[in-house]
C-alpha cells in the first residue's frame, strides 16, 4: 500500500533523511521507531508532503506522492493523528469529529459520530465540551476519532501515547488493536516496544535519517541488544 525507497529530505541546508526505506501493507499494521531527533517525524511529514522530499519515492497504492501537495495527499486516503494531538481546541469534542468528516470511497461501513463515540464512549459524554478543556488523554482519542471520520486506507500516528497515563496508554493499544482486526493499515511512532511487539506485524528503525533495521515482532523480540542499541536513550 505505502512503498517509501530512497526517501531524503532537508530543513534549509541541513540533511536529515539519508535514503529512508519504509513499507506498509494492506490491512497490516507497521512501527517507525527509533531515539529522537533521528528523523521519524520529518518522515511522516515527507509522506504526507508537508516536509518537501529531495529525493526518491513515496508510492502510495501504486501512485507517486511527490511533489503532490498535502491535501491532495490526504484526498487519496492517508489521515494523521499528529504529534501533540493538535485537535482544534475552540470547537467541541462534536465539530471537531465533523470537521473533516468524509467518506470519499463510499465505505459501507462508513466512520461515523456513532462508531466513534462506541470505540471511545468518553467522547460520547464529552461531546459538547470544547477540545481545550479535555485530558491528555481525551485529547489523542479525540485526535484519532477526527482522523477515522476521513475514513482514511492508511491511519498514521506519531508519537501515538506520549505523554499518557498507563491506563489511558492501553486505552489507545487496545484501540489500534481493534482497528487491526477490522482490516485498517496502520503507521505507528511510538517508544513502547513490548506494546508496538503485540500489536505490529512490520517493524522499521531509524538511524540518524535512515533506516538500520527492519523485521517482524517474532525478529525485534529475538535481538534483545536491538532497543539499547538503537531505541535508549
């Protein structure tokens, strides 16, 4: 579904991706891990074309994405729950989920309000309540109900629970994880290993711009030296 080969991008005159390779299929669930400042972020925002990439491809369902800008990018189908959750914090939890409410490829099974406030029943109570005035918490289910309106082929999350209390953090997995079992693919940035390990069927991690590993749950759990090596801090 997402093929992305040789990718490598620039803020001003400083280098940050370094030939990036990252692949994502239909219905799978794939991580972008690594330390910070190795340049996950700066890839999201190159697939999405808010980062203009230098060089290389970003192929998504067949069709190539650079050079194409970020709204035509989020028409074929890639939503972003962004870093910080970013939900709009004038609107209430209600015009937030409608907001950018699509069904483009005429899903039957279309995301509405309904399925929403039934995955997250706090935003159901929240509903009237302006964005501002959730919890962290409230704020990334928030954050990911608004991108699931848009019905998207692809759910790309950065930083998916920083900042989250434990119990809200598996809120969110169990979340992802029910979101796998109905088909939707899925790109997740994340520091938890042992819950990324369970959930994704498709690892990748970076380096300082590029890519230095790459393998199944079944190979990240069988390197223990993996995470001092590339993921600690």
């Amino acid at each position: 579904m997402l093929r992305v080969s040789g990718l490598t991008a620039s803020y001003g005159s400083s280098q940050v991706l370094f030939g990036m390779e990252l692949s994502v299929g239909a219905g799978e669930v794939a991580t972008l891990m690594g330390r910070n400042g190795m340049g996950k972020t700066t890839t999201i925002k190159s697939i999405l074309g808010l980062v203009a990439a230098a060089g290389g491809s970003i192929a998504f369902e067949g069709v190539e994405l650079v050079g194409m800008p970020p709204h035509r990018i989020a028409r074929s189908g890639i939503a972003l729950v962004p870093e910080g959750r970013q939900v709009f914090p004038t609107l209430t939890v209600h015009e937030n989920l409608i907001a950018t409410a699509a069904n483009r490829f005429g899903r039957a099974d279309a995301w509405t309000v309904e399925r929403v406030h039934a995955l997250f029943p706090r935003l159901a109570e929240r509903a009237g309540n302006l964005a501002r005035n959730l919890s962290g918490g409230e704020q990334q289910m928030l954050a990911i109900g608004r991108a699931l309106m848009t019905n998207p082929k692809l759910l790309i999350l950065d930083e998916a629970t920083e900042g989250l209390a434990p119990l809200v953090r598996q809120e969110i997995w169990d979340c992802l994880a029910r979101l796998k079992t109905e088909g939707q693919a899925i790109l997740v940035v994340d520091k938890n290993v042992a819950a990324l390990a369970k959930l994704a069927d498709r690892h990748h991690v970076i380096e300082k711009g590029r890519l230095v590993w790459a393998g199944t749950s079944a190979d990240l759990l069988a390197d223990p030296g993996l995470k001092e090596r590339y993921l600690g801090v």
